[in-house]
C-alpha cells in the first residue's frame, strides 16, 4: 500500500467510526440488523462470496472449513482498490469508488453496469450472520472489518494465502 493508499485508508477508518456509531444507537440499530436479514439464508454470503470471485475473473475458488472458521479464497485478477472517502459521493456516481470503500458501507457501490467488486453494497452484509469480525487479504491490503462497517489493517499475513489470491477468513 503507497502512502496515498495509506492516507485514505487512515480516513476512511476514521469516516466509518463515526458512523458505526450512528449505526450503535438504539434508533438506528436496526439498521444493520434488516440489512442481514435482508438474505434470511444463514448460507446465503457463500453465494456472494463466488459473486465476487466471478466478479473479479477467477478462474478458481476454494473454501477450506476448520472447526473455528471459514477460509475462501479465489485467484481473480481483479484485486482490492481504496478512494478517497471525501470524494465517495462523486467517485460512486463515476463508477470509480474504491473496492474497500464500497464494502465498508451500506449500499454504496459503483453504479456501473459490468460486475465488479465495488458492487458488494449490501449483498456481503450476509457475512455477518457468520462472523462479526471479517477478515479480507488481498495482495495489497489486509484489513479486518468490525462493528459492520470499520476497516482496520491487518499489519501480518495470513500464510494460507497463495500469491495473487484474495482470501477471506470468517471466524465463527
């Protein structure tokens, strides 16, 4: 991650703290909550998880399930970008805001035609009825998300990620 990266990434936590906040009070807590239900199948993200990996032209994905988590990972060649979260309301009707940006809200996506990985909007919500703590390793970025809408880096590797995959980890 450059330093640009770096920077939007410092605001773009710092931006969705603020909302999960928001998102914490009891007038809005149902927020989240209509947003997983939205997909009553607790199986549901799995479907979402190979959306994306088709999204981002993998020729393969895995999932590999432990008795504390679940590892799925794909070889897309489309990987994780981040924006500015000043410009979000601009970039999102370009079709260039960030992956990571898109992800980290609430059906913010790209409005764009063609399928990519900024259109996770509210569909990778279902991940939450698994794990409240997702975790995302790109070859660029590592990073954590928590009260739903928080990215936090992830400073080490995880070793069950090959080269050039994106690996998702969902701890029960």
């Amino acid at each position: 991650m450059n330093s640009i990266e770096n920077s939007f990434f410092s605001l773009l936590t710092k931006d969705r703290r603020e909302s999960s906040t928001l998102l914490q009070k009891p007038s809005t807590r149902g927020i989240m909550k209509s947003v997983v239900e939205k997909y009553s199948d607790q199986a549901h993200f799995i479907y979402e998880l190979l959306q994306n990996a088709d999204d981002a032209k993998a020729s393969y994905a895995r999932f590999v399930l432990y008795k504390d988590k679940l590892v799925f990972a794909h070889n897309g060649s489309r990987h994780f970008s981040i924006s500015n979260p000043k410009t979000e309301d601009i970039d999102s009707s370009k079709g260039i805001l960030g992956d990571i940006n898109a992800i980290t809200s609430i059906a913010n996506s790209n409005k764009s035609s063609e399928a990519t990985i900024g259109k996770f909007g509210v569909g990778f919500k279902a991940v939450f009825q698994y794990t409240s703590h997702p975790e995302i390793y790109d070859p660029k970025f590592s990073f954590r998300i928590s009260n739903f809408i928080v990215p936090e880096l992830i400073r080490e590797g995880n070793n069950e990620r090959k080269q050039d995959e994106t690996l998702f980890v969902f701890k029960s």
